[in-house]
C-alpha cells in the first residue's frame, strides 16, 4: 500500500495528518511531563514507573533498530500509564567516546587529499561513463524515500570501506552542509536535536525537559561524571595498572566495545609465546642476523606439552620477518604478531616493530632448534599447510603425543616421500623423530592423538572435520583429567601443572608472555587493533566483594528471560578490570588526570538518575548552557552526594534549600528504576556495568529492578544494511507508513531474545486495519439511533460482552508481562474478530447499541499504548470523550465466562461441522444420480436439517473416561504408565465382557486421544460430559444456525430418544456410520 507504486496514498495520509494534531494536543497539554509525588512511593504498589533506554549515539539518523528496542520501553510505559501509574520516561543523546571525533577527523583527511567538495578517483572514473537521469543530485542529497548507498556492487560484495564525505551524503546533506561537520561540536548540535524531532513524531511519550547529551559541552552532567568517578576512586574501585588491553595504533589508545567499528566483545588471548632458538650455522639469508641470538618464535595455549615436541611447523607461503626485539635478540614471527609484540614492551622500539629481514616459510624450512623443555636436543622446523597467519605468529609448535593435527601431519610427513621432496625435507629432519610419551588421559592413554586418530580411522592432515571432533575429544579433557607423566611436575595434573611450567620458562627467559584479539578488531577510525601492555586507569570490575554485591543485584532483578540471566552471569563470570581512560575522542576529563578522557562504557553506567533533576538544572536547554536558578559550578560533590547517596545536607552550597530538597526528593520519588529496555548485545558491557556501579554507589534500594533485553530487527526477513539498500531510518519509517503504522509493525515483529523481523506488509495492514476501523466507527455512529437498545440479552450479546471481557484480562496480562505482539493479537486482532462475528451472529436483530459502545471504549483503550495517535483521535474525535486516551484507565471488566467462551467455541465449530456435513450429503446426492441411481438431486431448498446431539459419553467410553480420570494428576498433567492403564481397563466391567477383544481395538486409540486432549487442555477434557448443554446452545442459536446453512427448517435432537433417532428415516445408517458424542453433534439433510 504504502510502497507500491501507482497506489493510493490516502489511508497513509490520513494517519500522518491525525498524528500531527494529535502531537499538537500533547504539546499543548504537556501530558508527558511527569511530577513527583509528595513521599516516595512502596515500589511494588505500581503507583510510580520509570523506565529508560541506553542513550542512542548521535553519529547519524535513529533507525528501526533503534526504535525496535525503544518501542519496548515506550509501550510498557504506556501500559502502566493506562494502568494509572505515574510515568517517567526520559530520554537523552550519547555523544562521548571516539566515533564523532572519527568522523570529523576522517572529513578533515578527505578535504585536505581530495579538495573541497572532495572529488575521489572512483567519482572521476564513473564521470566519464553515462549515468541515469534519476543519480542523486550531487548538492541534495539522497530523496528522503529510500536511503541509498552510494557504494557500487563490487564495493559493497567486496566490503570496501565508503568515505566518510559518501556516508554524510547518504545522510541527505549537501556538500556546502558536509565541510561543517569536520567540527565535532556541529555533529552534537546537529543530530541530537533531529533525534528529538523524529522521537516526537514517533510518539514517544518522553518528558523531553530532562533530555540532555554528554560529554563537556554540558556542563552539568560534565560535573556528574566527574563525582561518580571522584567517588570511585575514593572507594578504591579505580586503580592505575598495567594490563593487556584492545589498543587502537591510528589513535593511540585503548579501543573499547564501543570504540569498534567490528569485535564488538573480543578480549585479549593470552598466550606462552615459546622462544625456539635458531642453531648455528644461519642460512646465506640470515646474513644480518649474524651476531645475535634469533628465535622461531611459537604462540601456545599448553605450555606443560613443550616435553614432547618433535619439530616446529612453518606455513611455507607465508610471510614471515626477522624482528628485533632488543639490542641482542630477534624473534621470526609474523608483521602482524610483531606489531602486537611491539606494543607489549617486545620490540627495540617501541610500539614500531622493526625487520631486520623479510622471510617467507619456505626460507624457514629446515631450520635447526633448540627448543625449551624438549627431550629432543634438536628438532627442525617443517611444513605444514593448515597454519592460519591471523592467528598467533605463524609459528607452531609439535607436539604429536596429545595434538591429533600435529600426529596426522607428521604422519603424512614420514609416509609419503613426495610430499617431503616437493618442500625439501630431509629424511634426518623427520624420520628419527618419534612420539614421547608426556601426559595420561583417562581412556585415552599417554598418547592421546594417536589413540583418537586410529579410533576415528583419520588417514590424512587434510580431514579437517575429523581433526576438529578428534581435538574436542581430547583436548579439554588433556587438561582437566590428564595427568603428567615427565619433567619436575610428573605425577601433578595437568591444570596444576600448567602455571608452574608457564612461570618457570617465563623466569628463565625461554619464554614471554603473549597477548593478541581473541579475533579480528577494527576501531572505528578504520585500523585493525592489537594487544597493547598500557599503564592507565581501569575500574576494577570482578573485584570478589563487589562481584558479590553485583551478583546479588542480579538475583533480585527481573530479566524476562532465561537467557538474559544466563548472559549477565557469564558476563559477571569473566568480567575483569576495564580501562575506564582515554586520550582521544569527546566526553568528561578524569578529573585528577586530565590528560585522559572518561571512556564511553563508564560515563553511561548511572546517569538514569541525572534524569530524575535534569529538568532543574537544564531549563529545557538539552546542553546545559542556560542555566536558571542553579549554576553548573554549584553542582559539587557534596550537593550531587547528598542527592543520590543520602550524605549530609551541603551546608556549603549556596543553592536555596528548597531547590535542594526538591532535587532529592525528585530522585527518592523515581528511583529505583523499575526498566530498562535495551540490545542484549549490551548485557556484556553496558548493563552489567550499571549493576556495578549502582551496587558501589547506591543504597541497595535504589538498585536497578529489571532489564529486557531483545534481539536485533531484520526488515523482511532479511538483515538490515545500508549497502544493500534494506535499510530505514525512523524518519523514512513514519513517511512510508506514518508513526502508528510503524508501532503496529514493531509490536508485531517479536518480543523474544532472537532477533525479529519488521514487516513492511504487516505496516500496509496496520494502515489498512486502522483507517477501516476509523470509518467502521464513524458509519456506526451515524446510524446509532437504530441499535437495539438495553441491556445485552440475547446469547450473541453475551458472547461479545464475555469476548471483552475475556480481550481485557488477556491483554492486560500480555502488557504486564511485555509481551507486545500478544497483546495486539487479543486487544486488537481478536477482539475485531470477535466485533465481526457479534455482527454475523445478530441477524434481524441488531447490534446492541451499549455493546457496541462498549466495544470501541475498551479496543481504543487496549490498542492506545501501540497505536496512541490512532487511539487518541478516536477517543476525542469520534467518541467525544474528554481528556487523553493515554491517561483514559485501564478498562474495567466483568469476570470472563470460560464456560462461555466453551460454549461458543462448540456453536462456531458445531455450524462448521454441518456445513461439510451438508455438502458432503449434497455432493454424495449429485454422484449417485449420475450413477443411474434413484435419487433425487438434493439442494438447499429442498432440505431441512436434524442435528443430533449426544450429551454424555456412555458404554466403554465411560468407562474409558473413569479409568483415565484415576489415572490423571491435573498438577503435571501426567497419567499413570500405560501399563497400569491397560489393567484397569482389563478389570473393568469392559475388560471382563465377552467381546473385550474388539472392543480394546476402539479403548486403545480413544484412550490415546483423550490422554493427549488431557495433557494440553487439563481435567475437563476427561468428563463424560461437556460444562454447559449442547442442546441448549444450539436451540438458542437456531436462527443463526439456519442462516449459516442456507436452510429454513432446523431440529435439535437428542440420540437417545428413540422417537427423534424415527425421523432420521432411511438415513438413520448415517448416525450409526458417524455417531454423534459429547462436543461433536451428527447433522444429516432430508427433504421436505
């Protein structure tokens, strides 16, 4: 609809215009504000609810992944709104850390190499090929109805990175626009204010006075960050250290989670990085070696298995460098491993590694060893075609007796004569060598490779599956079951072992230790990042007692999710010290070292309760620059201690007391927060952060109480790019389908922990189904004179008022329990469908005309927190109701009828059942004639109906029934075994009858049939009878049931008056072949 050419518009348009004067109507009534009570609220009353949002960071445009998240948030924020809760929801502007500045930096690179507007080589070539007339004007930008990529096919296939000039064009902005962003301070006064716009045209209902952005540019939260972090340090909870840490080179400092353009989660992989001396005589090749000691240089995880190596392995294509790592020493290694070595202290200077002389793997070939702990006094460095250079520093050790690659590989070496002359291995260098025996595995012996090589009857080197199930098998259990067998430690297991033989090669120098991305990590201003050894500041995340406090807040929270929880406790499990400083970028300065900045994981960890005195301080200015009654300079420790941490009143400050007062009272009305919504890619860092600091700084009753966590969107199915074009700002959104069309699609795209899927289809629907039900209401109000009046009194009017009913508890219970797409099911899908057969199942009669109002009061209210725009038009436009439809209350309700809800489930199913009854007669009739038959053709006209009704089960169905109903515990909803089932049966009054063996052959299935109703539906599925009279409802809906089978005559007859079974004439064999049974009446046609 919305996104096919050549169709209308209108329906679309209809929304947006609603949704503007409906913005106009909040605006003027500020009716998201939100006030404080007088005392602090019980905070499991529901009197008060605050939820928040990690605040989006303002490189760019919100988009749907965005608003997916923070839809969460603003429907159960509604929902409690509705529910009569007082509601806080904020929302601010992240702009500290390193990608603006990036940016800015990459546009000033651009000009200076390029001009101004830059003209880059890959432009100047497609200048000289035509283009199509419709090319995005150079100075427009992209047309605000599709975000366009600018890379071509090839780049974007082959991942080639755009320039930061081609991504601010895809923003839409002109190239006169473009030159100004090169300031950082332009893209914090540019973005956030437009975030602000499109959140408000989403209908975010957000009390925009306590919205701010970070970094120094606002001077109030500047002096926040700067107590949280004062305070810290005076708890001990941030040190000075130095640690392996994700370092960005391009930038010179550490580069966090969200520093990364990729790696988002990598940590440093420790390694023993083994020093395998080269012996004399060098190769012509090592001519400039001459002189000093070189090392082939191998990264390992299982240091305690050097005993037993055998060789070294090379990767003979690949390039390798001779570094030097001090005056006298050089180590053969990757350029990628040096450079990780370089910025660990391993290189003569530092943080520049430097090659004495390129090599490839075919010059180290041959080379002879002297390598630490081996039993071999000299071993030889060999090929091996399956070395990966990402990984390590291309050197490997051997070790056959416990390494299954390692024991095929110089198995393949020994076999085949070819193989070792195509590479230039000499027999001596393989031949002698043989596997040695260094640690015994349970089960596997002491030479665990061999043994799982023979066990999977691997042939080659090249069975990599086999080699990866034959490692999963021994490796772990090497460690943690296997015990050594040589050296100082023989007799002490292997995990014991480890550290002992790691420190004792570390203190003799025939190792260092090593450290390099567990994978590969590219920073946001577009280098690949190492391991860096740095000295500066981190927080002590995993320190024991406050590990034990963050993990005694986590109990007490509500995660929604299993998986949630088990993410923050493996998150809470490897969790270590956090460089917490920087030196490039936006944000807060460390305020004892203000050299360093705050980095942007640990500004953002309690700054959900500078949004409870935002307003105070910022006067609606979201940059803190205009200031009111209150200074930033006045903002000191003692005041911000005496808000949030419960300290002594700051007699110091010249703040009015009132003021004060008030800030704190604003605090202890709304906090603890009640929510927050967010990515569960954040659980790893940002969340459990929070919980940390809010454990330091806080009192535990101001604790944080839940957090939900979702996957990301997809849009149709498929994952959201801006090179592919699949892609949609919030803005381009609400103009393709308006704001509430999008909610609609967001609410409908998932709540679970997987990632969800935005459907433009189901947004056309809600366009659809929303304009529709406008102009239902509309045409049923023009006519309203002519409803039925008084109280709902047939069976249809108490059907639809229990299907409210029954609309109103389910949903209530759905939002309660954030689970949105349910909720638009049964408060709006379902509850349509149920408005849609009232009015089928009505007839002459008519609508009730307080049914009807009834129903658009409750369906208005049910679908305000999704759809408010929709809701609130309706709510004063249409009903004519006064105030807001977000303030309205939750409907009130009358108990649901189960018993009713049943009852008109078998009506629906019971008219369903006639009809294929009727026309299967009508068929058979028609097939029969033209066989030659004597039977006349039956048509509707020409039948009446008689439906026969069996109300109890009887006979070995009974029977059936009483046995399983001792059987059944309506707890777990389990039966006794089916052995135990079948000797009751056998000494029942069934079992002991004559003809039990045909009869066992009807007990076996229907016992298996009712056993599974049982399981799935409970207890009721086993009465011999059904909780209300089936001959009472269908008598009572005799009319409708005539309508829906086309017939003017219809009878309602029990099967077990022998007089009714007399009217079934020459088609009483109909009943015998189909008997009817409680919940499943017989219908058979005869003519009149």
């Amino acid at each position: 609809m919305a996104t096919e050419s050549g169709k209308s518009f209108a329906r679309r348009d209809r929304l947006l215009e609603i949704e503007s004067k409906v913005h106009t109507w909040w605006e003027d009534s500020n009716v998201f504000n939100a006030e404080p009570g007088e005392r602090p609220p019980n905070p499991e009353s529901g009197e008060k609810f605050f939820g928040n949002f990690p605040f989006p960071y303002m490189n760019g445009y919100l988009h749907l992944g965005h608003a997916f998240s923070f839809s969460k948030l603003e429907f159960a924020a509604a929902y409690h709104r509705l529910k009569g809760a007082n509601v806080l929801l904020p929302f601010g502007f992240h702009c500290t850390g390193m990608p603006i500045k990036a940016s800015a930096d990459k546009l000033a690179r651009e000009i200076k190499q390029f001009g101004n507007p830059p003209v880059f080589l890959k432009e100047a070539e497609e200048e000289e090929s035509p283009q199509p007339e419709e090319a995005e004007d150079a100075n427009g930008g992209a047309p605000p109805d599709k975000f366009k990529s600018k890379k071509s096919k090839a780049a974007a296939k082959s991942g080639v990175q755009m320039y930061q000039w081609e991504i601010m064009r895809s923003f839409g902005l002109s190239d006169s626009e473009i030159s100004e962003f090169q300031e950082p301070e332009k893209w914090l006064k540019f973005f956030p204010p437009l975030a602000k716009e499109d959140l408000k045209a989403f209908g975010l209902g957000c009390d925009w006075r306590r919205s701010f952005v970070t970094t120094e540019i606002n001077p109030f939260f500047d002096s926040f960050v700067q107590w949280q972090m004062r305070k810290l340090k005076a708890m001990g909870k941030i040190v000075k250290d130095v640690r392996y840490t994700i370092y960005s080179p391009l930038d010179d400092q550490p580069c966090a989670d969200h520093d990364r353009a990729s790696g988002e989660g990598v940590q440093p992989q420790d390694y023993t990085l083994i020093k395998m001396e080269v012996l004399q005589p060098f190769p012509a090749k090592f001519g400039p070696l001459e002189g000093k000691k070189v090392y082939l240089a191998a990264a390992t995880l299982r240091p305690e298995t050097m005993y037993g190596q055998t060789n070294a392995w090379v990767l003979p294509d690949g390039k390798y460098g001779a570094f030097e790592m001090s005056e006298t020493d050089v180590l053969i290694v990757t350029e990628r491993a040096a450079l990780n070595l370089a910025y660990q202290n391993f290189s003569r200077i530092p943080k520049k590694p430097t090659c004495l002389v390129e090599l490839t793997g075919y010059d180290l070939i041959g080379l002879p060893l002297k390598s630490p702990l081996s039993f071999n006094e000299v071993i030889y460095a060999l090929p091996m075609l399956t070395i990966l250079t990402d990984k390590g520093t291309g050197i490997v050790t051997s070790v056959p007796s416990d390494a299954p690659d390692d024991y095929m590989a110089l198995h393949d070496l020994k076999a085949k004569p070819a193989f070792r002359a195509k590479f230039g291995v000499k027999d001596e260098w393989v031949l002698p060598f043989e596997v040695i025996p260094i640690i015994n595995i349970p089960e596997f012996g002491d030479k665990s490779a061999e043994r799982v090589c023979t066990d999977l009857k691997i042939k080659s080197q090249n069975e990599k599956d086999k080699l990866a199930e034959a490692k999963r098998l021994t490796y772990l259990r090497g460690f943690t079951e296997g015990t050594m067998l040589v050296g100082d430690f023989a007799g002490k297991k292997v995990q014991d072992a480890k550290p002992l033989i790691r420190s004792k090669l570390i203190e003799t120098g025939e190792a260092i230790m090593y450290s390099e991305p567990e994978k590969r990590v590219m920073s946001r201003s577009g280098d690949e990042c190492v391991v860096a050894l740095t000295d500066q500041w981190y927080i002590t995340y995993g320190e024991e007692e406050w590990k034990r406090l963050a993990t005694e807040c986590l109990n007490s929270m509500n995660l929604y999710h299993d998986e949630n929880r088990h993410g923050f406790e493996h998150t809470l499990g490897w969790l270590n010290q956090w460089a917490c400083s920087r030196s490039f970028g936006l944000g807060t300065r460390i305020p004892w070292d203000p050299q360093f900045l705050v980095e942007s994981l640990s500004d953002s960890t309690i700054y959900m309760a500078y949004y409870t005195v935002a307003h105070m301080l910022h006067k609606g200015d979201m940059y803190g620059s205009t200031t009111g009654s209150i200074e930033p300079g006045q903002m000191t420790d003692e005041v911000w201690e005496f808000i949030f941490c419960g300290g002594p009143y700051p007699e110091s400050s010249n703040i009015p007391s009132s003021i004060l007062n008030r800030m704190k009272q604003e605090f202890e009305y709304w906090y603890p927060f009640d929510l927050r919504v967010s990515g569960k890619d954040l659980i790893q860092n940002h969340l459990t952060f929070c919980i940390y600091n809010h454990t330091a700084i806080m009192s535990q009753r101001h604790w944080p109480r839940g957090f939900r966590c979702n996957g990301h969107i997809m849009l149709n199915s498929e994952k959201m790019s801006k090179s592919t074009g699949n892609f949609r700002t919030l803005k381009q959104a609400i103009e393709e389908f308006s704001a509430d069309a999008t909610r609609f699609s967001l609410a409908d795209a998932g709540d679970g922990v997987d990632d969800a899927n935005f459907v433009f289809d189901t947004a056309n629907t809600g366009i659809l189904r929303l304009t529709k039900e406008i102009a239902w209401m509309e045409e049923v109000l023009a006519v309203e004179s002519s409803l039925r009046t008084g109280p709902p009194s047939t069976y249809a009017d108490r059907v639809f008022e229990n299907e409210i009913n029954i609309a109103v508890e389910m949903t209530d219970q759905h939002y309660k329990n954030y689970m949105f797409r349910e909720a638009l099911k049964t408060g709006f899908y379902d509850l349509q469908a149920a408005r849609d057969e009232y009015r089928l199942s009505c007839g002459a009669g008519g609508l009730n005309r307080d049914l009807v109002w009834r129903f658009m009061d409750v369906q208005t209210r049910l679908i305000t927190p999704i759809c408010p725009h929709y809701a609130e038009y309706v709510w004063r436009v249409i009903l004519k109701k006064d105030g807001f439809a977000v303030k309205a209350g939750w409907p009130t309700y009358g108990t649901p009828d189960l018993i009713l809800k049943s009852a008109n489930k078998y009506l629906q199913d019971s008219i369903v059942l006639m009809r294929k009854l009727l026309q299967k007669q009508i068929l058979g009739s028609k097939k029969a004639n033209k066989k030659g038959a004597p039977v006349a053709t039956l048509t509707e006209d020409k039948l009446k109906g008689l439906v026969y009704v069996n109300e109890q089960f009887d006979g070995w169905k009974a029977e059936c029934l009483r046995i399983l109903q001792s059987k059944f515990d309506s707890k777990s909803r389990t039966f006794a075994p089916d052995g135990e089932i079948l000797e009751a049966l056998q000494n029942s009054s069934v079992g002991q009858a004559s003809n039990f063996k045909q009869t066992q052959k009807l007990c076996m299935p229907f016992l298996r049939f009712k056993k599974d109703e049982a399981k799935a539906i409970g207890p009721q599925a086993l009465d011999l009878k059904l909780p209300f009279g089936e001959i009472e409802v269908l008598q009572e809906n005799l009319d409708l049931i005539k309508r829906q089978l086309g017939l003017e005559e219809v009878e309602i007859l029990s099967a077990t008056d022998p007089d009714a079974l007399s009217k079934a004439g020459s088609l009483s064999s109909l009943l015998k072949q189909n008997p009817p049974s409680p919940g499943n009446p017989t219908a058979i046609f005869l003519t009149r």
